[in-house]
C-alpha cells in the first residue's frame, strides 16, 4: 500500500493541474486528464486547452507553482 501511495504523490507532483474562470480562478485547482491519463507534459497541455477549451478561461500550472497559487499559462 505505501508504495501505491508513494507512486500517486509522484504522478500527482508531476501532473500539470488546471483552474477556469468558472472555478475560484487561481484558487481551485484540478489535476489535468486525457483519456482517463494525468497530463505531465507541459507544452502538451497547452496544445490540448487550445484545442479542447479555446472559448474558456483557462490557466495550467505546475504542481509547484500550483501550490502557489500561481498560473503559468492562460488562454486570455
């Protein structure tokens, strides 16, 4: 079992976690998912927010920068 733990908090501290206007922006975050996978590539969750949410407020961050509160990116 803490190995399963273990392995979780790694995928999750490599995740790239997303908020929206619809969300408490830069307060509520959600990890980013496609097909049921953890988005970790960064440069790639931008291209699947362009595609996917062109007409939504958007913002991606890092685990860390998430932590902080802090976006990196946004679609504005």
């Amino acid at each position: 079992m803490k190995a399963q733990t273990t392995e979780f908090w790694t995928q999750l501290q490599e995740a790239v976690f997303f908020t929206t206007t619809d969300m408490d922006w830069q307060k509520e975050w959600k990890p980013l998912m496609f097909n049921g996978e953890l988005v970790t590539d960064f440069d790639e969750a931008v291209k699947l927010v362009r595609a996917v949410w062109s007409h939504k407020g958007v913002g991606l961050a890092t685990f860390k920068q998430m932590s902080m509160n802090n976006a990196e990116w946004d679609n504005f």
